[in-house]
C-alpha cells in the first residue's frame, strides 16, 4: 500500500551527495536533509580505535586531502555536528536513508546503519531508499542524476529497515576497517542478498589494491591505457576511464589526486603539463574549470610508465607505497596484500607461492 506524505513532515533524510542532497530539498518530499559528508572508501578507516579518535583520524585526512583552507578543527567540527545528528534522530519520527548501488554510497550506508543501530531509536522509524536502477536510464549512476520529481517518486518505496540487513551492514563495517581484507571477502562470499548491491561494490572495493601483475590498482591501470592510446587531456581521460565503472563512484577531484600521484610519484608514470600544478585544483574548495578550461592540462606516458602498463615493471617497486585501504595499511617498498586480477582475490605476498 502507498504511504502518502504526511502534512506535517517528521522527516530525518540522510545521504550522501550535495547535489542529491539539494535535489531532495528541491522535492516535494518532507523533512529535513543531512548530507553526509565523507568518503571512507579513501583514507583511514581503522576499526581498532575510540570514536573520538576516529573523528579526528578522519578529520586530519579530510582536511589535508580534499580542502585547501579548511583546518582540521573546521573539519572536526563538521564530523561532531552530523554525528550529533545521528543521536538527535531519536526526535524524528522516520529516519530515511537515501543511498545507491556505487562503492562510495554502499560503504557511506553500512557505516550509518551500523551506527544508527546502535542508537535507541525505539520511537523511531528507520527506513532505506536503495537504487541501483531507474526507469528511462540505460545506465543509472546515482541519485544526482535525478530531478526533483524523480526523487520524490522514490519515497514511498521506502521499506523499514530489516534486522537481517542491521546485521549484514555491521558485519561488513566491521570487516571494512579491520587490518585484514581478507574479512571483506568473507562478507562477500557470504549471503549479501539482504543489500543487493553490497557484495559488488565491496568486491570493487578491493580493486582499489594494487594489483599482483604491476603494482597498479584498477582506476590506476585504466587511466594509463587511456593515455597510451592516445587521451592526453585530463577531462576525457576521466571521462574514459569514469565510463569504464558500472556504476561510476569517482568525482573529479579524486581523479586529478590520481593522475597528480602517479606524475609525481619518485619514478612518474605520467608527464603532465599545465598552468599550474594539478594539486591545486584536486580540492573541493578549489574553482571548478570548465571543460575548456581543463584543456589546458597536456598528459603523456613516460618511459616507466609504458613498462609499468606491460607488466616490465612493477608500480610499488619502483616507488614504495604508503597508503590506507580502509582499516589496512599498506606502507614501504613492497605491498602486503595485493588483488590478483586473474583469480578475483585478494593475495597476501608471503603466501603468494
């Protein structure tokens, strides 16, 4: 039976894209709007921690990763007032969570799930929008793709939140930042039928390692074919590597993280040229170029970088690693846990042979 929209709204909306998020208050749908800003499939996430020591692990990466000028204690602030806004949702009387099927959502949803239950929320409502598909899409990539009357079309197929999917969603934050992604394949290998796009975007998730045949990670691996076959400017080289990912998850910005990583790493894959250095526009608070504007970037494989593409050379040999894959961390001149690509598993090195 459709649920009609109440006329005095009691709404909390949680999810997790500004332009989605002020694609809900366009709607006609109640309530208030709390977009969640983070991005947990980058950056440190380990599960071994105090809350407080969480917000500000997140905080210091937030900060000196995606933002120019804000500070620490700015972005601190932020964590403090959404979490805050998670305990104030015991005031609502229906919490909605709006996510789609993409690994950035999917990891973003089991995270507010999981916290969410640990709340008592027992005159509370907790409810979930879950997409990963919508009528006249042939290839659907998220709710920022949807007016404000397509929005509003999704609330009433809202379903209150099962036990069995509270149960899933913990189980997979917790493997999600443990030290050991091995955990994140069991979760996949299990039953994930009870958050249908879970198991994929996981297994997504472990395409971010680096891979056994060169050290590169999948986005990695596919911008440098983009190059060798001849993209030398960053927006179609984004475009053609964004077109690649089935549902796209990867905004702009932490595109140009990645390009600017592998033409300044010790050894450079890539050369790139441009008016001015590339980290200066992989921020959210930098000014956003048009696509005339990002013309103005020239892009080419070094000799390295070639022979890192045929499998010659090996990406983490040549320059070490030092990077977070949720609650695992992978630093020096050799990765611990690698994804081979031909066997669609994640490797630990000593146990490779």
């Amino acid at each position: 039976m459709a649920k009609s929209l109440p006329t005095t709204p009691n709404f909390l909306h949680l999810n997790c894209g500004d332009i989605s998020g002020q694609i809900l208050r366009d709607s006609s749908v109640p309530g208030d709007v709390q977009v969640w800003m983070e991005i947990f499939i980058e950056g440190p996430t380990p599960g071994n921690i105090s809350e407080e020591e969480w917000r500000i692990v997140r905080s210091k990466f937030i900060s000196s990763q995606y933002f120019l000028d804000s500070s620490v204690e700015a972005i601190l602030q932020g964590a403090d007032n959404r979490y805050q806004k998670l305990e104030d949702a015991k005031n609502y009387k229906e919490v909605i969570l709006w996510f789609d099927a993409c690994m950035f959502d999917q990891t973003i949803m089991i995270h507010l799930i999981d916290r969410l239950s640990r709340i008592d929320l027992t005159n509370t409502k907790l409810s979930l929008i879950c997409v990963g598909e919508f009528p006249g899409f042939d290839s659907f990539n998220g709710l920022g793709e949807l007016s404000p009357e397509q929005t509003a079309s999704l609330f009433d197929t809202r379903h209150e939140i099962t036990r069995e999917e509270i149960k899933l969603a913990s189980l997979a934050w917790k493997a999600f930042t443990s030290d050991n992604p091995e955990e994140i394949e069991k979760v996949i290998s299990g039953d994930t039928s009870a958050l249908p796009y879970l198991g994929k975007a996981l297994k997504r998730f472990l395409q971010k390692y680096p891979s056994t045949a060169n050290g590169l990670n999948r986005t990695q691996n596919g911008i440098l074919k983009s190059v060798f076959s001849g993209a030398d400017k960053i927006g179609s080289i984004f475009e053609e590597v964004s077109s690649f990912e089935k549902p796209r998850f990867m905004g702009d910005t932490s595109f140009w993280q990645v390009l600017y990583d592998l033409a300044n790493a010790s050894i450079p894959l890539l050369a790139i040229e441009g008016p001015e250095n590339l980290n200066k526009i992989n921020k959210v608070d930098s000014e956003r170029l048009t696509k005339k504007e990002l013309r103005k970037w020239n892009v080419s494989i070094t000799n390295s970088g070639k022979k890192v593409l045929n499998n010659e050379e090996d990406y983490i040999l040549l320059n070490g690693i030092d990077c977070w894959f949720g609650g695992v961390h992978l630093s020096g001149e050799e990765a611990q846990w690698r994804w081979d690509k031909n066997n669609q598993k994640i490797v630990q090195k000593d146990r490779e042979l």
